[in-house]
C-alpha cells in the first residue's frame, strides 16, 4: 500500500463529499447533519488556496481520505490561528492514514505562517481524540451540550497546538 498525499482538485469532490457524508451518518466525527453534495464541495474547495490548502490521500487511484486548513474566525486579530478538518474512509480507517493528513497538515500550517490550530471534536471521539493527542494537541475545555444530534444534547472538546 503507497499512500500519496496530494492537494484537492475539484475532480476529487465526489470522493471528499462520500467520505465527509460517512462521518455524518455514522454520527461520530461531526455535529453536520445535512449531507453535502458533490457540488457544494466543488463550491468548497473553491474557497481553499495557498492559505488554507485542501488535500488528499490516496491509494492506487483512490482517495481514502481528506483533510483542510479552515478559517478559524473572519476577525483580524484571529489570522494566525487555524481550524481544520480529517476524515478518512470507513474502509481505510485504523491504518494511520488520519496521522499522514494530519502531520501534513501541521507542516502546512507551518508554512503558510499560522502561530496555532485549533479543534473541536466531539466529547465522544476517542479515536480522533487519541489521534489530536498523539500529534501534540493539548485540551483546553468542553463546550457542554454544544449541539444537538437525533435529539440529544452533546458535549465538544477544544484542542490546541502552538506551532
């Protein structure tokens, strides 16, 4: 298996919209609950350049996963802090992919000049908490009853790691 880890073009928004849209379903890496489309990621991705990079990772011709640079908050004094997001394929999920995307996407940051990234997972995300800890991402509180999925209340943990 060669993973290769490559920027998004909008030819990989069908696989980025499954892979995110099985994070909604499954009901545990996200507080979305709408579904997107192939479209509305093409639009997505549109929004992402130098600043805030979109990539992939791939396996013999097939995206297994993604990952991005977000904006943290349109406000000046927050420029140099940094959102993001990883999501790996049901299929492909417990063989390090998630690590690769997020290493790179640490380097990224990195380079395009951000001082911190930033998380909020939710409360129940073992694997993906166990992942943000083990790249040095420290807690830095829970926002209680943060939203609500199938009508029930849920907690988010915030995370943070200085560059």
């Amino acid at each position: 298996m060669q993973l290769i880890l490559r920027g998004a073009t909008p030819s990989d928004a069908a696989a980025i919209c499954d892979i995110h849209n099985q994070g909604i379903v499954d009901r545990v890496a996200t507080l979305d609950t709408m579904l997107r489309t192939p479209e509305t990621v093409r639009s997505w991705l549109a929004e992402h350049g130098p600043k805030l990079p979109a990539i992939v990772a791939e396996i013999d011709g097939v995206v297994v996963g993604w990952a991005s640079l977000n904006r943290f908050n349109p406000r000046a004094a927050y420029d140099h802090v940094v959102d993001f997001s990883v999501y790996v394929d049901r299929a492909a999920r417990g063989k390090g992919i998630g690590r690769r995307l997020l290493d790179r996407l640490i380097e990224l940051a990195r380079e395009c000049g951000y001082h911190k990234m930033v998380l909020s997972a939710l409360a129940s995300n073992a694997t993906g908490i166990a992942l943000y800890t083990r790249a040095g991402f420290t807690r830095v509180g829970v926002y209680r009853e943060m939203g609500q999925l199938d009508g029930s209340w849920v907690d988010t943990l915030i995370m943070e790691k200085l560059l």
